[in-house]
C-alpha cells in the first residue's frame, strides 16, 4: 500500500476547497497524518493543476513546492508528486525535476490505461487508485490481460472525447457557495440517461441543482470545460 497525501485538497464549510495557501496546505497535510495514524505518507502530491501560472506560483520560493520539499527533509514524506490536467504543465513538473511521481486522469480501462502507462520510456511504477475490490480487481486484471485487452490504441479516441466537457465526478469544481454537489448531480443526470431510476438518490441530496445561481465559480475551476450551469438546468428538468 501506497500512502499519498494531496497539499492543496482541504476544506471549507464541508465542501472540498483547493487552496495554494501554504500555512493552510500544511495544517491539512498534519491533519492527513493524523487521521491516518501515521508519522508520513509515501508520496506528498502537489494538488490539481490546471494552469501554468498556477504552477508558476506554486514553485515561487515559500510556496507550496517548498513545503513539500521540508516536508520530505523532516520524513514527512518520501517521494515528491504532481496532480496535473494539462500536459503543458505535468511536462514543465517533470522537465525541471520537481517530482518523483506524476499523476494524470484517464477515462479508459483500468487494464489499457495502465498498460499504455508502463508502456512508456522512462515509467517504471504504475499506481492505480482504487476504492473498493472490485476496482482493485480490474486493476490486478492487467497482469493476465489479453494482447487485445491491452490494446490501448483507443487512447486518442477516449482523450477527444475527453476534451469535450464531459463531467468526471471529481468535484475539482466545489466549493459551490450554495452547496451543491456538482459532481454528484452530474452523476445522477448521466446515470438517468442511462435508465436507471435515482430519483431517489437525488431527493436525499442536501441541495438540489435549481438553487444554481449561475454564479459560474464552478466553471472557472473545471478543469475539464463542463458547462456546469447547463448541466444543472438539465438535473432540476429532470429531477424536479
Ligand atoms: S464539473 Fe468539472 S470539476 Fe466539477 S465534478 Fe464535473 S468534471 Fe469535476
Ligand atoms: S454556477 Fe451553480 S453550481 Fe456552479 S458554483 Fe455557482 S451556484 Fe454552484
């Protein structure tokens, strides 16, 4: 098991918030420790980003990149990472030598998805999150995947689709000052239009999609160009 901790995933007013405040970075990160039991994590990850100068930021002197950096010298954590969306930026990461460890979203099996990973120049380690032994399964699957199974050719295919803006349930979007749970809704819609009945899955959210002002803060965070205020339109149609 692979211990990571995110510096930058913290929290307000019970949603997820992305913070580049260091101070604050740093009390989530003894938080994480806390509440894993454990004196470090294997891998400190830079959280979530999105946009160069983002990053630019974030590697100034006394900024986050720092902390990390002290939080390896004090054996807070062994290896340093990344969390990134563009490629621009998760190559700048690498090209400078900040990380040890990058980590990027994929929307393709688990099985194509770390076999074109450790396809390439340069990887020598995969790490597939999973949440449950279900995921965990289809992850081990890799190491008896069929040439076919493997065949990871479809990758461009499902990375245009990926551009399209289509909502990923990450939730990178909150907080939501009205506190709807964007991923969760998206969610929901997708899954209505696949047949399945979640209405009541949607009646127990703590808020429903009409009280969307339209404040588009979630948009500006979206690290994958989901029209959000569309999308909530669409769930209260749907579910209202
Ligand atoms: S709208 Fe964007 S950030 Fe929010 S949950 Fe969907 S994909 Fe993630
Ligand atoms: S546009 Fe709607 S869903 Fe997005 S942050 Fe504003 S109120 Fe929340």
């Amino acid at each position: 098991m692979i211990l990571v901790g995110h510096l930058g995933a913290t929290e307000k007013d019970g949603q997820y918030c992305k913070s580049r405040n260091v101070k604050q970075s740093e009390r989530f990160f003894h938080d994480l420790l806390t509440r894993l039991g454990t004196d470090y994590v294997d891998v400190v990850m830079l959280h979530n980003f999105n946009v160069m100068n983002d990053y630019e930021q974030a590697t100034k002197p006394g900024g986050q990149a720092d902390l990390a950096r002290r939080l390896q010298q004090e054996g807070k954590a062994r290896a340093l990472g990344i969390s990134v969306h563009r490629v621009d930026v998760a190559a700048r990461a690498v090209e400078e030598g900040l990380v040890d460890v990058l980590m990027l979203p994929a929307e393709v099996s688990p099985v194509r998805c770390l076999s074109y990973t450790l396809a390439q120049v340069g990887v020598s380690l995969a790490l597939p999150g999973v949440k449950d032994r279900a995921e965990l399964r289809e992850a081990l699957h890799t190491l008896e995947a069929t040439a076919a199974e493997q065949d990871f050719g479809m990758l461009v295919a499902a990375f245009e689709r990926y551009v399209e803006g289509e909502c990923v349930y990450c939730n990178h979007c909150l907080p939501c000052p009205v506190h709807i749970d964007v991923g969760q809704v998206h969610r929901l819609v997708d899954l209505a239009q696949l047949g399945q009945d979640v209405q009541a899955a949607y009646d127990v959210l703590a808020e429903r999609a009409s009280a969307c002002t339209g404040c588009g803060a979630c948009m500006e965070r979206c690290p994958f160009g989901v029209d959000v205020i569309a999308g909530m339109e669409r769930a209260a149609a749907l579910f209202e």
